[in-house]
C-alpha cells in the first residue's frame, strides 16, 4: 500500500482503472475520458484499489443516483471520471434496501441521493431484497430505472407485502 503518494500520472491510472473494472465486470464505454460500466464494482471498490496499487486518485462521478459524488477530491491528484450505472433490477433493490435500513422513504425527498448513493457503495449480497425487486418488477414489468417510479411502485404494491414474498422465496 502506497499511504500518502497522490497520483498524478492520469494514463497511469485509467489503465489500472480499466484493468481493474473490466476483470469485474462489463466496460460498457471507454474514451479516455469517462470509464462506464455497469451494476459491477462500487466506485469505493475501484478508489481502494487503486490507492492500495498507486497511491491516492480523484474518482469523480457527475451523476450518480441524482447528484455528483466524488471520492478522495484533491486537485493535486489525476482526477479519473466515471459512470457507474445501476442496472433496472439492481436499481430497485437499492431503493429496497435504503427503505430497509431508513424506513419509509418519499419519491420527492430532499437527500434521497445520498441515502441511494450509501446503499449503493455498500458491497455485498442481500437475497431478500434481490427477490423483493424481483416480485416488484413482475408487478410491473415496465417499470423504469428511476427512483421516484420504484419508491411510487413500492407504496401501491406495500413494501411489508414485497418482504414477506422475498422472505418466503428464501425459505
């Protein structure tokens, strides 16, 4: 681990950056300009890395779940820029999972994107949720990747009703 370098060499860490993501998941875009990839890691998966393999980087996302999201900001550092993108079904689960962990939430809350953005960069499995999307999303097929659509689907259908499904798909 290299604690206290800052990097500066920006083609150095795009290439690690792409080298990491693409062992993990799907690169969706990459013009040296922005890194795109989808559900994969988290962008604190990808800051950790590279500060354990180069030293301390910016990662800057302009849009993440509704708001900019920055990680280690320096601007002494290269400043790599980045998309992750939540697929549909991934999508729901966060929006279960942040109703989960901070009760029920309102599409047209104030924080809802740093309450998402929390959810989202925690890392793990979580099979109740995963099937509580699921039972949501063959309640509405069409339903579309927003949050404030899924919190509104959430509602009419009943969370408790979406849990106890994804409760009983497990046992």
């Amino acid at each position: 681990m290299q604690l206290g370098r800052i990097v500066r060499d920006y083609d150095r860490a795009y290439q690690e950056a792409l080298a990491f993501l693409s062992s993990r998941s799907e690169v969706v875009q990459t013009d040296q300009q922005v890194l795109a990839w989808g559900d994969g890691p988290s962008l604190l998966d990808l800051s950790t890395h590279l500060s354990e393999v180069l030293g301390s980087i910016t990662i800057e996302q302009l849009n993440y779940l509704g708001a900019p999201y920055s990680l280690n900001p320096n601007r002494r550092s290269a400043t790599i820029r980045v998309m992750r993108r939540l697929s549909r079904h991934r999508m729901i689960e966060t929006v279960l999972r942040c109703w989960g962990a901070n009760g029920p939430i309102a599409a047209d809350a104030v924080n809802l994107p740093e309450l998402l953005v929390s959810v989202a960069e925690q890392g793990g499995t979580y099979p109740i949720p995963s099937a509580m999307a699921t039972a949501l999303l063959v309640e509405y097929p069409d339903l579309d990747a927003d949050a404030g659509m899924i919190i509104k689907a959430i509602v009419k259908t009943g969370y408790e009703h979406l849990w106890s499904i994804g409760f009983s798909e497990l046992h």
